[in-house]
C-alpha cells in the first residue's frame, strides 16, 4: 500500500502522517509512505486544500486532518 501525505511540511502535514503511520502499525498494514511536498505535484490531485492524504492514488481527505479511526477504516477498505 502507498501512502502519500501532500502538504508542504506544516505541522497538521506532519500530524497526518503521524497518525496514518499510527494507523499502518494498528491494522498492519505493510505500507510505504511518501511526502509529497512541491505544489506542481500536489496540484496534480483534486483538492482544494492541505493537509492531503492519498492512499493507493484514492485521495481520502484534504484541508483537515481526519480522525485515525477514519485513516484505519480507509486503509482496511483498500487492503482487501
């Protein structure tokens, strides 16, 4: 599974990924994490705000950091 945290390093950037990793090591996943952090790059994906988080390329939310019990739902949904 990839995992990727779009945002240009604030700290709600840094606290979604420390939650979605949080949430990799609570269900098991075997996940690889990227940041992504120049605009070009985040502009490619359709949102309108950061922190994002991508997961398998299925954007799953963007402009605010979502609870971990989301992030750990999202993650079981696409592991099957």
């Amino acid at each position: 599974m990839q995992v990727k945290i779009l945002g240009i390093g604030c700290p709600k950037c840094k606290r979604l990924e420390e939650l979605a990793r949080e949430a990799a090591r609570e269900t098991g996943v075997e996940a690889t994490f990227v940041k992504v952090t120049d605009v070009p790059s985040i502009m490619a994906y359709p949102i309108l705000g950061t922190p994002a988080l991508v997961i398998n390329e299925q954007v799953k939310s963007a402009g605010r950091i979502p609870q971990k019990a989301e992030i750990v739902a999202w993650m079981k949904e696409l592991e099957g």
